[in-house]
C-alpha cells in the first residue's frame, strides 16, 4: 500500500546454538506468515545464491547454520531460502536511511532512522539475540536472519544505510551487519571484517564503540574506503562521502544531503547530549530526516537512539514523530542479570 498504516513491530526472542535458533524462528514464521512459501527462482538467482553461500561460508558459516534450522523446520527449500535471504533484489530501488554517531566526554550514541517502503511493514522486526559462541545484541529487521542495526553486549553499535548498486557474489549488508554485532567487540574489529569480506552491493556502515572510536565505512564491489570523523560525531544518509569514492556513479536519493547537512549542523550546534535531543533531530521535518515520501509509498519505519555505555535503546516503531520513543532493556537487564549470577558464584 502506498498509504501509511501504525506499524507493529514483533519482538523476537533467539537464544542457543545458531541452529536451534533458526528451528525457533521458525515457529514464528509459521505463527505469522502461515501458509508462507517461497516461489521459484530462476537459475540465474539459484547460480548467484550459492556464490554468495560460499562466500558466507567463509567468513560466517554459523549463520547458514541459523538458515538450514528455519529451512528444515519450516519444510523449505534450502537453495530457494539462500536465493531470499543472501541476495539483494537487483533493482535501483531508492533508499533513504539516516545515521549518525556522536560523543561527549565519555558517553558514546548511536541515532538511526530506517527508512524503506511500507509494504515491508509488516515484515519489521526487534530481536533480542543471544547465541552460543557470539555476543548478545538488541537490533532491527525487516529480514529475518539478518540486520540492520543494532547494539551487542560489549557495546559496538552498528547501523547500515543504503545505495543499491554494483551487484557480485559477496556479503550481504544484512549478513553484514549480524556477523558485526554477534563477532566483533570494537570498532577496529569491524571495520576489518567489512574491508576482508567482499560486499554484494554498495553500502555504507556505520561503527562506534565505548571508548569514542566511530567509523563509516563506504563499500562497493569495486572499492572499499574508511572514513573517520573530522569532530566528535560522523554522519552517513544514501551518498558517498569519502574523497577517493566520489568518481564511482550511483542513484543518490535528492535528499540525502539536506539529511545529511540537517544533522551535522545539529550535532555541530549542540548544547549537550541525551536521548531526548537526539530522538529531536530523527523527528525533524525541516531537515527532511523523519521520512514522508507518501507518493511512493516510502517513509521511516523504525528509529532509534542507543547509549552504547549503558546498552540502553530507546525506539519508535513507525515515524518518530508520530510515535513515542520507548526504552528496550532486554540487553542490559541480560547483561546485569548475568554479572548478578556471576557475582553470586564467586
């Protein structure tokens, strides 16, 4: 539909091994979606899937773990799943997501707004992870399996922002962005993992970590550059910004740099930082950064804002000017019932 609707966003709960947390997933597809099935692929999809398989396999292969799981118990198709959840639809579709990190003193946030067509409401998802052999984290979806943002357990946030181009064998963003939040602990981590693995598409990610180290790293299939802040914040919405990426050609949406310039000069002007001025700056229509691009049908499905220092998430489900931000704990009351345990053991 190309009209607005109140988003309800499930909440989803995974624990175990990375297979068991797909055969539990899998319960919830078949509780939401009934009847769900995914249609045939032509070789060309099915060629493409399983080199972007292979590639998985190298870098995460616990993920095809957590898909064999939902395959197995949901009774589908294995090829046809890594076709849906490992390849992008190779299309210009026009992206408008906006990120930002920014510190002060010691106390680091992370701020986001996820913006995609509202079609794909219905599909918006907050899991709270906890797998065997990774780390914990609170993130957001529209693609089970995967992520597009989100915060772990030794406080790395991580958010994506979009520019759907250059297509090859490679990572997914999603996959991305899950490998980042359950594996890696800074942001000196990530940022090795994105410069190792190669990208299915064009994508930029945004990185920051508790000791104040923020990165957006700019990635295409023909080229990968690090950008480090110039101040105590960093900003990324659908263009690129490095110097040596500006020769490469993509669709960049006609408002990402008004979004883009809206909220440097927030961050840039700001008295102090909390949760309260930030939600301000993701709500604000001035800037264009609350997203209503109701004629196609596209506008800000979720946002959120993170202290990384205390693993506290605040999110609104839908336009943030409309809904009201609400605190997500399950992290941090995960992370302080297990020192609680720990403290009681010693």
């Amino acid at each position: 539909s190309r009209i607005y609707s109140p988003i309800v966003m499930h909440h989803v709960n995974l624990s175990g091994s990375y297979y068991e947390m797909g055969v539990s997933y899998s319960k919830e597809l078949r509780r939401r979606r009934a009847g769900f099935k995914l249609p045939d692929y032509p070789e060309k999809s099915l060629k493409l899937a399983r080199e972007c398989r292979e590639i998985v396999e190298g870098f995460f292969p616990e993920v095809l773990d957590e898909m064999r799981g939902v395959a197995e118990a949901a009774d589908l198709n294995y090829d046809a799943l890594s076709v849906m959840l490992l390849t992008h639809p190779q299309t210009q579709s026009p992206p408008r997501c906006s990120i930002f990190a920014a510190k002060q003193g010691n106390q680091v946030w992370v701020g986001r707004n996820y913006d995609m067509y509202y079609w794909l409401a219905e599909y918006v998802e907050s899991y709270f992870t906890a797998p065997t052999g990774g780390y914990r984290s609170l993130g957001q979806t529209d693609f089970f399996i995967g992520r597009e943002d989100g915060v772990n357990e030794k406080g790395l946030g991580v958010a994506m922002s979009g520019m759907t181009a250059y297509f090859q064998p490679g990572v997914a963003f999603w996959i991305a962005v899950r490998y980042l939040l359950d594996k890696c602990a800074t942001v000196e981590e990530g940022v090795k993992f994105l410069t190792e693995a190669p990208p299915h598409s064009t994508i930029t990610v945004l990185l920051a970590d508790t000791t104040g180290s923020m990165a957006v790293v700019e990635t295409t299939p023909m080229r990968t550059e690090i950008r480090w802040p110039e101040e105590d914040f960093i900003v990324s919405t659908n263009h690129l910004n490095h110097p040596q990426m500006q020769k490469i050609k993509l669709f960049e949406p006609p408002d990402s740099r008004t979004r883009y310039d809206t909220i440097v000069e927030e961050l840039r002007n700001r008295r102090s930082l909390n949760e309260i001025f930030l939600e301000s700056i993701l709500s604000d229509h001035k800037g264009l950064v609350c997203s209503h691009l109701d004629d196609i049908g596209l506008g800000t499905l979720w946002s959120t804002v993170t202290h990384l220092n205390t693993l506290s998430m605040w999110r609104a489900e839908g336009h943030p000017c409309k809904n009201t931000y609400k605190e997500d704990n399950r992290l941090r009351e995960a992370v302080k019932s297990s020192i609680r345990e720990a403290d009681s053991m010693e």
